[in-house]
C-alpha cells in the first residue's frame, strides 16, 4: 500500500500530537529526590573562586606607584635627569654658578666661625691663671 | 502549597531566586523543568534508565551554574536542551544498539481521555518512538524538538548549533525517514478508521 506525502505527514501530526498529550510525568518520589538534590546543591553555596595569585615583591612595588605607565613616567625622568647632567644646558649652567656661588660664601662663612675659641676653652680646662 | 506563588514566574527569574537561595525556587524549577528533560532524554536515548541519569546530571549542571547565570541571555530551556542532547549523545555512543524501554511514556496524570483512547494513545506513541531511534541522532534530535517538544525553528538552530535552514532539512528527512518506518503500522495504530 502507498500513501502520498501529504497524507503521510498529516498521520504523523496525528502521532506527535499523541506524544504530546502523553509527556513524562515523573513519580513523586522521583521528583523528590531531583528536588533535595537541588537544595543540596542550594545549600553549599557558590563554588568559592580561587584566589588569585599574590603578586611579587617587584610587581607589588609597581603597583605601588602606579602600574607601568608610572615606571615609564619614572625612566622618562631618571633619563632626563641624567641628560642635564651630563650635558646642562645654558640657563642650568648659570643658576648654578649662582647656587655655588652663594653656597661657597656659605660654607666659607661657617668655616670662619670658631666654636670653640681659645678663652673659654682655657677656662674650661683650669689653666687660665 | 507555598511556592504557589513562584509559578508565576519565568525560569530565568526563578533560577535568579535560586541562585540567591530561595528554596521554593529550587522546588517550582525542579518540578516544571525535570518533566521536561527527561522526556526529551527519554525520546532521544530510547532508554529510560539512561534518561533518568541524564535528567539527574543535566539538572545538577544547572543548579552549579545558576550563581553566574545571566538573565536573557538565552532561555534556560534552550540550555537544557541543549545540555541534555550532549549528555544523550554520550550515553548512545557508549550504547549502540540498546533496547527501547517502551514503559518510557508514562500516562497522562490528569484530564485523561477515555480508556481505549489512552490505550491508542500509547500504542502510536511507542510505535513513534520506534519510529525514531531508526533515524540518524540528528535528525532525531531535531523532529523530536520540533515537533513534541514545540520548538520554533530558531531555537532548535540556538540548541543544535546550525543554521535554520539546516533545521529545517533534518525535520524535513526525519519526518520522511519517520513516514517511511511507520508505512507497516498503519492498520494496527487504527489509522484506516481514524483518516
């Protein structure tokens, strides 16, 4: 016996309609049990999240002051620092001479204080008569 | 009952509720989801022993996830379905061959029909579901989603990971493969009287 196409799938509607009316219906026990496993599962929380790894003492002192643009900022820094050092332009060069200048006076000034002159330092001693 | 009111709710809201601990949450998904797939697992393996398990690992899967579940993503179904036809497939590949475990399609708890109706009801039912463990998984996969458990085509193409178009050919060879391997049951499912 041959059927058309059409006739066979509307006899398959008529099929899947049956499997539809006749869907799992699970045991109370069954249900049960599917049930308390979920509140076990309720019941142990949140997997924890492993904690993440403790950086080094290197990475934690970058950190520290900022993370690597702040190390570049620092690099950027020393370089230039070194630069005017080793080649100081004009305007560097005079304050400077200034600075020496004044600090010369300075140091020449603390130089020619006596702290300890010779007459009280006689009398301290007991040998000033 | 006093989860009465949480019925009202989707299965993204309730899965939100049991992520944050309400246990009528985790009593209101479990009774409307476990029906579900384990119907589903029960088409797809032909076994119902392996879909009692499936259906036990699929719900477990979902409760671990629940706490980084995100809402309107994608349906929770959609990810049963989808959780359940890898675990399906895992359990067929060990199991090539296995029997059909007819006393699968349990009877309709309430509202039921007529006695002789449900008798017929269950015999076209197995002889359905005979029907299906003859085709390829995939087109099992996708008359089964389609057409028992009501899926759109879009969802079936989220669940199965394929276009629509791809959808649609496999239910359209499953249902052909399905007409062909119900062509010598006819007369006795009753549809010479019934058509």
């Amino acid at each position: 016996m041959t059927h058309d196409q059409d006739h066979d799938f509307a006899e398959l509607d008529g099929l899947f309609a049956a499997a539809r009316r006749t869907g799992a219906t699970l045991p109370e026990a069954r249900l049960e049990h599917l049930t308390a496993q979920a509140l076990a599962v309720q019941a142990e929380g949140p997997a924890p999240r492993s904690a993440p790894p403790r950086p080094r003492p290197l990475m934690r002192f970058l950190l520290g002051i900022g993370g690597w643009p702040a190390l570049a900022g620092l690099a950027t820094a020393g370089v230039a620092g070194l630069w005017i050092g080793a080649m100081p332009p004009a305007f560097v060069e005079t304050i400077a001479a200034q600075v020496t200048a004044s600090t010369d006076a300075a140091e020449d000034d603390l130089y020619l204080v006596d702290p300890l002159p010779g007459y009280p330092l006689a009398l301290e001693l007991g040998d000033g008569s | 009952m006093p989860f009465d009111d949480l019925t009202a709710l989707d299965d993204d809201a309730l899965l939100v509720l049991y992520a944050n601990g309400d246990p009528a949450a985790a009593r209101v998904l479990t009774r409307r989801l476990a029906p579900i797939v384990q119907s589903h697992a029960t088409r797809l393996t032909g076994n119902l022993s392996d879909a009692e398990d499936i259906t036990q690992e699929a719900l477990l899967r979902l409760w671990r996830i629940a706490p980084e579940w995100r809402r309107g993503e994608a349906k929770v179904t959609t990810w049963l379905y989808r959780v359940t036809a890898n675990l399906a497939t895992d359990r067929i590949r060990r199991r090539r061959g296995g029997s059909v475990a007819l006393d699968a399609i349990a009877d309709p708890a309430d509202d039921r029909p007529a006695a002789d109706a449900v008798l017929q009801d269950k015999a076209r039912v197995a002889a359905l579901d005979r029907a299906l463990q003859t085709l390829p998984d995939r087109q099992r996969q996708a008359v089964i989603l389609r057409h028992i458990d009501g899926l759109t085509n879009p969802e079936i193409a989220e669940v199965m990971d394929i276009g629509v178009e791809a959808v649609e050919s496999l239910t359209a060879r499953g249902k052909r493969g399905l007409a062909r391997a119900l062509e010598g049951e006819r007369n006795t499912l009753g549809y010479r009287d019934d058509t």
